[in-house]
C-alpha cells in the first residue's frame, strides 16, 4: 500500500510539473507569434505606402502595443490606428486610406484568438 502511494504522488508530482513547463513554452510561443505578426505587419505597411525606417520604428511600436494588450477594446483599436495616421504625410495617407481596412483585419494578435 506504501508502495502504490509512492507511485501516485510520484505521478501526481511529474504531471504537475509537466503542466508548468506547457504553460510557459505556450506563453514564449505566442509572445512570438505576436511579434512576428507586429513585424510582418510594419513590413507589409513599409512597402505598400513607401513608409521610411522611422516611421517603421515607430509603427512596430504602436502595433506592439496594442497587440500586448489582452484586453483591448475597440477605443484602443481606434487610437492605434488614430497614432498609425498621424505618423504620416499626406501621400502615404492617400495609399493609406485605400488598404486600411483590410490591413486592419489582419492584425488579430495571437492572444486575442
């Protein structure tokens, strides 16, 4: 009886531990899922409308942001892009205003899913 009390904890205390090694390398993943996006994205943006490597830096930055934000609202997906415009002159915001929408859709961070 000793014995198989032994053997239970023993497992008891392996799938615990088990169970906390998952849940970190999980988090690492989807930290990087989400940087990755943020860097697609501000890669993406850069061509399309000619951004400089300023305003590169500067978008990643604001894109990070929001996506680090498990619990954005609407509101925080407004003023991102509010900031994203404001970044820009008027020729970049011309190209801009045509792919907007569909580049906003692709940003759905990882966390959110």
């Amino acid at each position: 009886m000793k014995t198989l009390n032994k053997i239970n904890l023993f497992i008891t205390i392996t799938g615990f531990i088990f169970l906390i090694s998952s849940a970190t390398v999980f988090a690492q993943v989807e930290e990087k899922s989400n940087d990755e996006l943020v860097k697609s994205m501000t890669e993406n943006l850069k061509q399309k409308i000619l951004l400089s490597n300023e305003q590169a830096v500067k978008v990643k930055a604001i894109l990070s942001e929001y996506v680090s934000n498990k619990n954005a609202t609407e509101q925080d997906l407004k003023s991102a892009q509010q900031k994203l415009e404001n970044l820009l002159d008027n020729k970049q915001k011309m190209k801009y205003n045509i792919l907007k929408n569909e580049w906003w859709k692709n940003l759905k961070p990882v966390s959110k899913q």
